[in-house]
C-alpha cells in the first residue's frame, strides 16, 4: 500500500520516460502527451535544452533563499517585462500562490492609497483559481470547498461573459476584478469578443484592478505569450505559473507601473520563489518561445489540430459534437461522458485531460509538429470508432 496521501483518484499508470512529446512505461509502452502535466510541460519532456541549463545550473548554485540578490532570477524578470506590460515581478513556487499574490497585491493598493475597505473582488461562474483557502474562495466549485471553512464574501460571483449586471456589483468596497482570459479547468470558456475591454474599460472608470489569472493560459498556451495579447487590454496585474518552467516548478506576479511597488519589504515573502535552478529554467523556456516564428507555429499547429477534430465531428456526430479554444488549448465537446472518451484515447495510446462541462482538454507541448497533429487525430478517430462499438 502506498504512503501517498489519497488526495487525487489516480490512473493506474506510470511512466519512466519521457522524450518529446511522448511518455514511456517500464514496459516500453508510448502515449503521445496531449496533457503537457496539464499545461505544464511547454517544450516537451527530456528537452535537451532545458536538461543543460539545469545541470549546469545544478552544478554551481542550487538556493541562497530571497535574502541576496538571485542574477538568474532578476534576468528571467527583465525578460517577462520586456515581453510584457510588467514593470517588476515577484516569483512563487505554483499557480495558486500567484494568484494569492495577485489577491493581495489588489487589495494592498487600496489599502496603500488610503481605503482599507476596498478589498472584495468580482470573479466569474466556472473559474477556478488553485486549492489554496484564498483561491478556492475566488473559484467556482463549491465541491472544492467543503469542509475546509471557506469564506467566500470577499467575493462575488458574475456569469463569466457577463455584461449587463456587473457595473452594479461594483461599490465602494470593491477592489478589482480577477478574470481567466479563457477559463481553463471551467472547460475552454472563450469570453465574448470585447470582453475584456468591457472589463478594462469597467475596472479604469471606477478606478479598481483588473487581474488577470494567466496561469494556463500564458506562456505560449494560446499562440501569444500571454492570451491578454490577442486583444488591446492591457491588465493591471498577472498571475503566471505552469508552463513557465517547462516542468520545473515556479510562479509569478507580473504588476504593471502602478502597481508595481505596492509590495513593499515585508509584504509578502517566498523561500523558494525564483531560485537559482528554477529562475534559470524558466529563463530559457522564454528564451526558447521568443525565437522566431516559435508562437507562429504554435497557432498554425494549434489550427490543424482543430481544423482535424471538427472534421471528426462532422463525421461521428454522436460522439463529437465540437471544439473551441486557441492556439494549443483546444476543448473537445461530447455526447459521451468526457471521462469515457479521456479513457478511449489512453487505451488507444493518446493522453488527454477532463476539464468541467464535460469537456476534454488537449495541451500538448508547444513544440509539436503537423506528424505529432496527424497521430494525434489517428487516435482520436479510433477511440471514437472505439467507443461506438461499445
């Protein structure tokens, strides 16, 4: 019996390699990653690149903590607000401790500027946020929520793609709205076109925060660096993590002019957050995403692969009935149970992920190619095939 703690009803799979975009069992059996460690693994596993940059890094300097200056750490910062609206970065350890940072950060700036009340937040139907108490109180699964004494009311909750009603909860105690610029665990939710400029316009008029929780979406995921960068919005703070160290773990707040120095000494800490192995990580996956025409291809893949799934659809309507998403997060929807159809695609040999909506989501790394597309509609149009003769 395993000591793991029972906290994820795990699949009775393992892997001991990895190259690519490809997992490996013990017994040699390969799945193609369509899961990414759930947006996670950007450039694949076992990429040569990374494997140098963390053992020479490994080979120098491993952690001195946030009490001295991290070089590795202040580069991968110039790099995010070159490539950003960002004006400073502070790095974590997750998603959920980003988005923590971002909470805090929306509330000391009132705080700061003299208006301690102001410390709700608006944040939307079907988002989730990280299991921490805070994030769980920001997301939208009530399930995640119970018996863990949740309170919720620094929070309020508006339809996501909502406009009509939202300027109304907005008061004087509100702080600012936190947002997913496409919900990713809530099930490849795409905003309405102008959505968020709506939001942008909204937060600047009544001089609150927009935050938003790229933590799937950014890094590539959609096509751009950060999914705010398909629209003219610009938000006031960013919650980063997942694909940003390729594997390696790590966070960050992104803030913008404004709210840049709000997080003063003492504010808010991390032991580990950008150390020398993670910072030097992350530094040359963007480094990597930043060559040219890398986030082009990652469009045009990203587009093959749905243009191939709205095929199936066409041709196995009682299976397929959609897809959405951008770039390479892509949402299938289905008439089968969504788990159904995730445990058809891995007995067929392609690993993909559930997502609320009965949706099943496909993450793979960013660097595939049109093989690892066509392989990967292969699977799908078996396991379908699969599926209905059940």
């Amino acid at each position: 019996m395993s000591s793991v703690m029972k906290t994820y009803d795990r699949i009775n799979l393992s892997f001991t390699k990895g190259e690519g975009p490809w997992l490996y069992t013990e017994e040699g059996k390969k799945y193609l990653d369509f899961t990414s460690g759930i947006a996670v693994t950007s450039l694949g596993h076992a990429n040569p690149e990374l494997i140098n940059t963390l053992i020479n890094q490994a080979k120098k300097l491993w952690h001195t903590s946030n009490l001295y200056k991290i070089e590795p750490q202040e580069q991968l910062a110039d790099l995010i607000c070159e490539n950003s609206f960002g004006e400073s970065v502070f790095f974590c350890n997750s998603g959920a401790e980003a988005i923590e940072g971002v909470v805090k950060l929306v509330r000391r700036y009132h705080f700061n500027n003299g208006f301690p009340n102001k410390n709700k937040m608006l944040v939307f139907s079907n988002a989730f946020h990280g299991r921490t108490i805070e994030t769980l109180a920001a997301g939208d699964n009530n399930d995640h929520r119970i018996g863990f004494a949740v309170n919720t009311e620094l929070f309020r909750k508006v339809p996501f793609g909502e406009m009509g009603e939202i300027e109304k909860l907005i008061d004087e105690e509100t702080a600012g709205i936190l947002v997913e610029p496409i919900q990713g665990e809530g099930g490849i939710n795409l905003p309405p076109d102008d959505y968020l400029l709506f939001l942008r316009k909204l937060c600047s008029d009544k001089g609150i925060l927009l935050a938003f929780d790229e933590v799937q979406t950014g890094i590539g995921r959609t096509g751009k660096l950060f999914a705010y960068q398909w629209s003219e919005v610009l938000p006031d703070v960013m919650g980063l993590a997942k694909g940003l160290g390729g594997g390696f773990p790590i966070g960050a707040v992104v803030a913008n002019k404004i709210t840049s120095e709000v997080l003063s000494p003492g504010t808010h800490g991390s032991t580990f957050g950008g150390n020398f192995l993670a910072a030097s990580v992350a530094k040359e996956v963007l480094i990597k995403l930043l060559q040219p025409n890398f986030l082009d291809n990652v469009i045009e893949t990203g587009r093959e692969l749905m243009q191939g799934i709205r095929f199936l659809s066409d041709k196995y309507k009682n299976v397929i009935t959609g897809v959405r998403g951008r770039g390479l997060m892509i949402g299938i929807e289905s008439k089968v149970k969504n788990v159904d159809l995730a445990t058809a695609l891995r007995d067929e040999g392609l690993l993909s992920v559930a997502a609320a909506g009965n949706i099943v989501r496909f993450l793979p790394p960013l660097n595939i190619d049109r093989t690892h597309v066509k392989i990967g509609i292969e699977i799908l149009e078996k396991a379908i095939k699969l599926i209905n003769e059940k």
